[in-house]
C-alpha cells in the first residue's frame, strides 16, 4: 500500500472533531479538487505492508483511526487493513470522495463521503452510492459559495439524506466566512451540522502532520 504519512493528531473535522486520531494518509487520487489541501499526496509517498502501517498505527495511544489521501479506496488492500484494525479494537473512519465502490468495507467502518459540489471543479454526476449510507456514516458537503451550498441543499433533500446519515456542511478555507455558512445554513431549515477544520485553526492552514 501506498502512504504518504500516519500521524498522531487531534481530529479536526466531522462528528470526530476534537478527538486524538491517527491519520493513515494515502498517496494518490484521482480526482483534482480546486480547494484540495493535501495535493502533495497525489505522489511520492512510500510502499508499507499492512502488516507494517498496523504497527506504526499501535505506537499512538488512541482507538480512533481516520484512512484518509488522496483517495483511499485507491488502495487495493484498504477493506483488508480496516478489517485489521477493527479486530484489534480500533474505530475505523474511512474519508473517500464516494465516487470509488465503498461496499467492500466491513459494515462497521464508518464512511465519511465527500459530496464534490460544482465549485470543486470535479462535481459529482453519479449519486447513487449515497443510497448506501447507514447512520453511522458522514456526508461532507465542502461549500465554495452560496450557489454550492443551494445545490447541496438540493441533493440532501432529493437522496433523503436527513435522518440517514449525518450530514455536514464545511467552508472552503480563506474563501467562504464561517458566518455566511452559518447564515445559511439556518435559513435552509436543514437537521445538519456546520462542521470547520479545527485543525487550522489551532496550528494554521499550511502545517502537515497534524
């Protein structure tokens, strides 16, 4: 398997927000999103086991693990690896863009997808899979303006999404104030969740590693 990095951190988005969480990041994706934050793992990384990303993920002192990239369900062996870790007691996240098949994950891996909004410049054509979502996963919708947030809203109420999953609505960083989010996502009358990368707001937004 392909990693770029497996760091010990606090958890910056989501319902995890807060929590400390290994991050396993994968190298490659193939998708190129005009926000993304991580493009420095769309190449170079190093080719470990599972044998060997298992033991680096049991020298950090925390259950919650995040399988993120990249893309991680470019990864061949990730059911294999979340099964894995499952059996030796950890709480498995899975962060994927949705548009790869996530039905070879075991059924306790929870899958946070990443809805791509037309602001993101890869606009998801095919939702399908959000039909798949159970309570426990997560639906991110990362917003570049007020226009992506109403197509959003759109796909949350024509997939049903409220009540199924948990839905999320994120700002693209430096480019959608948290307030305006916030603004309209109470107008919108939705049951989500505004969801911020805490993450860059404590060690700022061009720090790797945590």
């Amino acid at each position: 398997m392909r990693v770029t990095e497996i760091f010990f951190s606090i958890q910056g988005e989501g319902t995890r927000a807060g929590r400390p969480c290994t991050f396993v990041r994968f190298t490659g994706c193939d998708l190129r999103c005009g926000y993304c934050d991580t493009a420095y793992a769309f190449h170079g990384g190093r080719e470990l086991s599972r044998a060997e990303i298992l033991a680096e993920v049991a020298r950090h002192p925390t259950r919650l693990v995040l399988l993120t990239g990249g893309e991680p369900m470019l990864q061949r062996e990730l059911p294999e690896l979340a099964r894995d870790l499952l059996a030796r007691g950890h709480e498995v996240t899975v962060e994927t863009h949705g548009q790869r098949p996530t039905d070879a994950l075991p059924p306790d891996v929870v899958r946070i997808v990443d809805v791509k909004t037309p602001g993101s410049g890869e606009v998801a054509t095919d939702l399908a899979y959000l039909a798949t979502l159970r309570p426990h996963d997560e639906v991110k919708f990362v917003v570049c303006d007020e226009a992506d947030f109403r197509w959003s809203v759109d796909v949350v109420r024509t997939h049903r999404l409220e009540g199924r999953a948990q839905v999320l609505f994120s700002p693209v960083w430096g480019k959608v104030t948290p307030a305006d989010l916030a603004r309209w996502l109470l107008a919108s009358g939705l049951e989500a969740r505004l969801s911020l990368q805490v993450h860059k707001v404590i060690w700022g937004p061009d720090v790797r590693g945590v």
